[in-house]
C-alpha cells in the first residue's frame, strides 16, 4: 500500500539535512514498528521517497515522504511514529493513496512559504501592499543564475504565483517543480532591490507552509491527497 | 497559522546562535536533540557530569564506551550526564574571538559550571585536543592554576594507563573500568560538598580508594641521565601503588540498551554488542590485551536479548559484535547464528568482527557479506613464523594458506593483511617475509581456482603495514623503537620484496606515514617533562593531530627543541630492566616480574601458550574472576 506522511521539520531540526532527515526516519521506521515493505535485490533498502528536500535552515510544517507499507493503519502509525520522534520532528498526517498516484516529487508544482525578519523587524516597514502589486504586474523579471559554464538570464516572473503581505511576514506561493523551483528568498530580493533597500539574505527567516500539486488546474496541498486508512 | 504562535512554541535554547550554526561545517554536531539523548531538570539532580571524547562529534560518538558511561550516570538519579566533543576548527575560532564558553550538547551549558569533566583518552595524538577542550571550556590548562569552582577534571581509557605526559592538566586519573567504582566515587564527592571540605580534601579521600591517581599527591625525582630515580606519594594516606579497578562479574554487568543515535553519518553508525573485556592470547605487542585481564565473558542469553533491544530503542540497519578477540567467545556461534536469523527476518546487516578463518567464520561470513565485495582479513603482524613467535601472535602460515584456501573455493578473493614493521629482534629476511607471504597466498588462489571459476577476477591480496610502537604494561615496554629513517628503510624493503614476487601484480601494499609514530612512540612511553612540550605544541597551533592532514611536525620538533627535551630518550633506547618506568607505579593486573619473563621469552622466541591452554600465571588471577581460577599465583 502507498501512503503518504505529512511531518514538520523545526526548532533545532531545521539544522539537519536532508539526507540526515531520509535516514533519520528510516531508523524511525524501525523504531515504531511499522511494516514498510523493502526492495528486492542484494540490499534490500526500505520503500520510501521524498517529496522534496529543504535547504539548512529552514523550517517546515509541510514536509512529505511516501511509503511503501504492508500493513497498518493511519493512526496507529501515526501515533507509533510520533512516539519516537524527536523534539522537532512531527508527524501530522498519514493517508493512504491510491495504487495509480503520482510520486510525490513527480507531483509537486508549489510550495507556500512565509517571510520575516529573524529578529523583531517588521517586513512590513519596509515593504508594502503596493511594492508587491507593481512587481506582481510586471510581464517579466529576469534575473541572472550562475550555472557551472556561464551566466544566464532567467525570467522568474511565471514562477511567481502569489504574494501577499501580512503583520509581521510576507506569504509567497511559488513555483517548486523540479523543473521550476523558485527559491523564496530570490523573490523577496527583487522586491528590496526595486525599491533600492539593501538585502542581506542572512536577516531573513524562510518557512514552508505547505507544499502543493496541480489537478485540472488547481494548486491542491499535498496533504489534501488520499485518505486515512 | 499565525506566525507568531509557531515563533513561540518552537524555541529551544541553543549555545551558539543561527548566525553562527549557519556558517559552520556540519551544524548538527553542535546541538544535541538525538534519538535517546538524556535530557534531565538540572533543579532535580546534584551532580552535572561532563563526559567528553576529545575528537570531532563523529569520532566521539563512534566510541562505545562513553555510551557505557553515559548510560550508566544518567541512570544514578542524582546525576545528570552530558556530553562534549570538539568543535572543529572553524567553531574552534569563532568561539575564541566571540568568548562563547564551551558547552554540553544535552542542556547547551557551559561544561565550566560542571562538577566534573570526564575525559577518555583513547589514542596519544588526541592529547593536544584535550588542552582545546580545556580552553574552550575556559578552564585553567593547568590544573594546579584551577579554583574549587572549577569542575574536577578526569582522565580515563587506555592511555591512562601511563598519564604521565599529561598529568598537569588532570585534577585525577581514574585507572580502569568506568563501572567499577564511579558511585563511590560520587558519593564521596557529594559528602565532601555537603561538609564544606576543600578541592584537595576531596582528592585525598578518593586517592585512598586505590584506583585513582592523583598527580599533584605525588613527586617525580630524577637520575642525572633523566630515567627516574623515585615516584612517591607527597602526602599521607595516599597509596604507593594505584591499583586498577575492573568489574568482576561480567555476566551480570549492565549495557546501554539505548544508545544515543546520531543524525549525522559517523565513522561508526551501528548498533554495537560488547561479547567481553579482555584477551587470552598475550600477543606481546598488545597493551590493550593486558590491560583489561583477565578476559571475561558476557552473559549470551543476556547478550542476544540486549542486542534485539538495542536494535528496537535505535531503529539502526547494521549491528556488530566488539571485542578483541571474538573468535575466543565460547558462544560466538550461538550468538552469531542468533542475530544472523533475527536480523535477516528485519533487513538487519550484521558486521561480523575479525574472526580466526576456519569454516564455521567463512560460513557466517558468507551468510552475512557479499563474497564478490568483501575481503578476508588476516593480521599475522610479522611475515615469517620465527618473528610471530617473538611476538606471541599464534597464527601460523599454515592457518592463513588453509583459510585462504577454503575461502577461495568459496568464491572470496579479496584478502587483507596486516603487518607491523620495526618489531624487536626483526631482521630482513623477516620483512622480506612480508612479500613470500603474500605471494603464497596468491599461488593458493591460482591451485585452487581454476581458471573457468575465476568469475570475479584473480585474487587481490593488499597487505598493510603499520610501525610498531612498544607500549607501557607489555612485554615490549623495554623494547628500542626504531627511528624514522629506518621505518622508511624497513617500508622500502617491504614494497621491494612484494614487487620482486612471481604474484607482484596481484598484490597492493599501503605503508602508513612515519612521523606520527615517533610522536606517538614518546608519548607511549613519556613521562613528567613532556607536559610542557604539549602545552607548547598547543600554543603553536597543533591540534586534530590524529588527523593526517591536520598533523605539523615541523610545530612539534620546535617545541621539543625550545622545552630542551630530547625525543629520543623515550624512544630508540633499549630500557634496563631495572629502569623505574613512568607507570610503574600503577597496577594494570599484570605483574612486571611476568612481562620481564615474557620480554625473555620474546629474545628466545619462545611461545607462550594461551589462558585457555594454562595459566601462565601473570598475576591477573587476584582478581579472581573470568577466566582466571585459583588464588593469583
């Protein structure tokens, strides 16, 4: 059976990485019991992928990983699992999917995340409602992406699907498909650098929210798909 | 969601800010939260231990035996245990130029507000991290320059076995096994505190325990040519001789059952079973196998049991059995063949210790490892029969060729072998007794695979080898170690010798550098004077010396030149039997009348039959436990 795990990642979580996190969790399997299915061959490893990495640092109250498990139901995992955590990591949902169900990183098309000042700046002195009209009116944003043979230019704007300001923060849903993938942050330096403000990407503290797939047009949370079992 | 509410919920308090977790190497070695890390309510407990494995968090927590301890402390209720390693080289900086104190992993406090600070001593080129530890933590170096508000700091492992280099940095040392007599040990300590007694007062009454060496209660005098001319205590009540402590019922002795598990990939990352302390065998080279005589088992029902529950409290994929010489386990198969059909119901991998080849390892092997990836591995440490006679080690030639021999109709060939060069008495036909060897092993292959069966390629035989370095409490302690230009000269014949066999293509040779060794080989053996040339050394710069590309030599030959200590004298002299030797005055079990016969027997190449065949009568038996029978004769 496919399942699919929602989980957060934060407090001093956020300072391990993404292969850490893989392999923490398939110890965490191990520990709670639960009957995840392994692969064939000389090493058999356990069914699992992930839906996308996070970068050091950030926090995240919408993570993902899929599953292969041969039994179970999704509160007794969920409960199994989360006695086993550490302080930092929880399992907020398990849901059964269907057999035919895209993988997670296959489906993902965008990934919500909030903006703010680490220390107890307002983002909202600085930018405000109109700054995010007139970028979002903009046809197109280039900016220049260094890959490992040159430097390119790179028309961000249709990898921008919604900003919003809010007391405190700025909620920025954005492209986050493999192919697309728009770092927040990169966003939030155009909007400081149109209006001549200095930015340094050090002040700011990026959360993910949540992480979304596209269904007949519709960004549908990640979390939304399947059911519990 | 609003953010201010997850803002305020998710805090924890950590000793170095995001600024800095952020630009560092390898973050998560600094901020705790593993998988069974023991966090307590320091309102709740009286005495806050500071355990400490002086190397990088990935070394440290590859070491069983803080695990032991750690578990054994946070299991006393008025102990809460933490532990600290040492912050790489970039932390190390920024630490110093923002004063940020040195802290415990669990709580995130600063380790100088700690009653003690525990250190294990595992290898002599960690000894200028411990002086890192210390000054990050913002402790005195000097323990004589440290106030009774300071934590009392502790040494122990197998390097304390000859403290001596380093003693003033210590406030105590204590001599062998963690279990034994920690709980005195803190009892005394919290009645000393609750009667107002001094530092000092404290140290005295423990010394009198017998197991603990505190340096500042004893002088050094020294003879005209610096060998020693007297070691003494300087106080009354204070013991001539300390005397190991060792835990004498092994079968019932306690293990960690929940180790802690770390989020980063380090050197070890798998459930560990210890099967038992100590060694039959009395290889002559071997301190370790002296030191934690006599050998005793652990109980095997209590083992398989505590090896499933290890597994469940971790959730690791890999377990492995450790003791130094696990084929000598009376239940070894019992055991292995347990966890082999446990662990495959659970995609468990075991990683099965050296074993002596004969057909049941092979079988284990072949159950356990992919025959086509794995090498065989041998250590007959000399390449001719005579020299593994001077060295006790009791492997023959015809063991390696029978083992190989059978391992190859199995489908393995991959062997590894391990050397040492610069034994004592060694001449050239011995080490050209390197390459002869390996090249049997190979025409071994060629007899017994023919050609068809060949499916993973001709045999490939690495030999490697290390320089041996005489150890305080074994036969060899009196030994010459050889100097640098002949550890090269001796590498130089090895590889020659290898390449001149009918074999040669099938057969690599790694050599290890030489300028450790030395330093390492005057620590080994050091005494009193060489603390100064390590606070020096430190003060240069030197650290992470066990780290090749971290080690600077050029540091340490000043050092030594601007202190006027000459290294030689702790290395390349042939000692007197009646030289007092740094650790003389220490007990490890073995008495020196047995390693001086050994030492003998060694100039003769005669062989010294193992515990399990007769009781040689090392002096191990007082303890009477483990293998030992009788009244210590």
């Amino acid at each position: 059976m496919k399942v699919r795990i929602k989980f957060s990642k934060y407090s001093v979580m956020k300072y391990i990485g993404h292969l850490d996190i893989m392999r923490y969790f398939q110890k965490s399997m191990r520990r709670a019991g639960v009957d995840i299915a392994y692969s064939g061959g000389y090493s058999p490893h356990q069914i699992m992928s992930f839906a996308a990495p996070l970068g050091v640092g950030v926090e995240s109250y919408g993570e993902y990983f899929d599953a292969e498990i041969n039994s179970g139901h999704s509160n007794d995992i969920k409960n199994s699992l989360n006695e086993v955590m550490v302080k930092g990591i929880d399992i907020l949902s398990v849901k059964l999917l269907p057999d035919n169900a895209q993988n997670a990183m296959a489906s993902i098309a965008a990934a919500l995340y909030y903006v703010s000042y680490k220390d107890d700046c307002n983002i909202k002195d600085y930018i405000s409602e109109d700054d995010i009209v007139s970028l979002l009116k903009k046809e197109s944003i280039f900016i220049t992406k260094q890959t490992k043979k040159q430097e390119m230019e790179f028309d961000i704007r249709p990898h921008i699907y919604d900003i919003e300001i809010k007391d405190g923060f700025i909620s920025l849903l954005v492209d986050a498909s493999s192919a697309g993938n728009l770092k927040p942050l990169v966003v939030i330096r155009q909007l400081y650098e149109n209006k001549n403000l200095e930015f340094n990407e050090n002040q700011f503290k990026v959360i993910r929210i949540d992480m979304f797939t596209r269904i007949d047009e519709k960004l549908i949370s990640l979390g939304d798909l399947g059911d519990e079992f | 969601m609003l953010l201010k509410d997850l803002n305020k919920e998710n805090e924890t308090k950590l000793a170095l800010s995001d600024d800095i977790l952020m630009n560092v190497e390898k973050c998560a070695r600094y901020i705790g939260n593993e998988i069974n890390s023991v966090v307590k309510n320091k309102n709740d407990i009286e005495i806050r231990f500071a355990m400490c494995f002086p190397d990088v968090y990935e070394i440290g927590m590859s070491h069983i035996g803080i695990q032991i301890l750690y578990d054994m402390f946070n299991k006393y209720d008025d102990v809460w245990c933490e532990r600290v390693y040492s912050p790489w080289t970039d932390l190390d900086l920024i630490m110093r130029e923002r004063n940020i104190p040195l802290f415990a992993l669990e709580s995130q406090d600063p380790i100088k507000d700690f009653d003690f600070l525990g250190i294990t001593i595992q290898y002599e080129m960690c000894y200028t991290n411990i002086l890192q530890i210390l000054d990050l933590a913002q402790i005195p170096l000097l323990a004589a320059d440290r106030g009774d508000d300071m934590p009392i700091v502790i040494g122990g492992g197998p390097c304390a076995y000859n403290p001596e280099p380093i003693c003033d940095f210590f406030d105590v040392f204590y001599i062998g096994e963690g279990e034994a007599v920690y709980r005195d040990f803190l009892d005394i300590y919290k009645e000393c505190k609750a009667n107002g007694e001094s530092r000092r007062e404290f140290l005295i009454k423990i010394a009198a325990l017998g197991c603990f060496y505190v340096p500042s209660l004893y002088d050094v005098e020294y003879n005209d040519d610096n060998t020693i001319k007297s070691f003494k205590p300087n106080t009354a009540g204070v013991p001539e001789v300390v005397t190991k402590a060792i835990v004498k019922d092994m079968k019932n002795c306690d293990y960690p059952v929940k180790p802690v598990v770390p989020f980063i990939k380090c050197t070890q990352d798998r459930a560990v079973l210890e099967i038992q302390r100590g060694c039959i065998r009395g290889c002559r080279f071997c301190q370790a196998g002296e030191l934690y005589r006599p050998v005793r088992e652990r109980d095997v029902e209590d083992m398989k049991k505590k090896g499933l529950e290890i597994l469940k409290n971790t959730g690791h994929e890999e377990i492995s059995l450790s003791s130094l010489s696990s084929s000598d386990y009376s239940h070894l198969e019992e055991l292995v063949d347990y966890l082999i059909d446990e662990c495959s119901k659970n995609f468990i991998n075991i990683s099965l210790p050296s074993l002596r080849i004969d057909n049941y390892a092979l079988d284990a092997f072949g159950k356990v490892q992919d025959v086509k990836k794995s090498s065989l591995t041998f250590a007959p440490e000399a390449g001719t029969q005579r020299m593994r006679n001077v060295i006790n080690k009791g492997l023959t030639e015809e063991d390696i060729l029978n083992g190989s021999r059978m391992a190859f109709e199995r489908g393995w060939n991959k062997v590894k072998l391990y050397f040492m060069l610069g034994l004592p008495g060694e001449t050239r036909e011995d080490i050209e007794g390197i390459g002869v060897l390996c090249d049997k092993i190979a025409r071994e292959f060629f007899d017994t695979v023919p050609k068809e069966e060949r499916k993973n390629g001709p045999v490939q035989i690495t030999a490697s080898t290390s320089f041996f370095i005489p150890k305080p409490f074994t036969a060899f302690q009196w030994a010459p170690m050889n100097k640098r230009d002949e550890f090269l000269e001796k590498a130089y014949i090895t590889r020659t010798s290898i390449i001149s066999q009918l074999n040669q293509k099938r057969i690599k040779y790694n050599w290890h550098e030489a300028d450790v060794s030395e330093l390492e080989g005057v620590f080994a053996r050091g005494d009193r004077r060489l603390n100064k040339v390590i606070l020096n050394a430190y003060h240069k710069g030197c650290i992470y010396d066990a780290w090749g590309d971290m080690f600077d030599m050029d540091k340490w030959l000043c050092a030594f030149k601007e202190e006027n200590v000459d290294m030689d004298f702790y290395t390349i002299r042939e000692r007197s039997l009646d030289e007092i030797l740094p650790w003389d005055f220490l007990d490890c079990g073995v008495n020196k009348e047995w390693l001086k016969k050994e030492w003998l027997n060694a100039k003769e190449g005669k062989v010294t039959p193992n515990c399990k065949v007769q009781c040689n009568g090392c002096g191990a038996a007082k303890y009477k436990t483990g293998i030992c029978t009788g009244d210590g004769k």
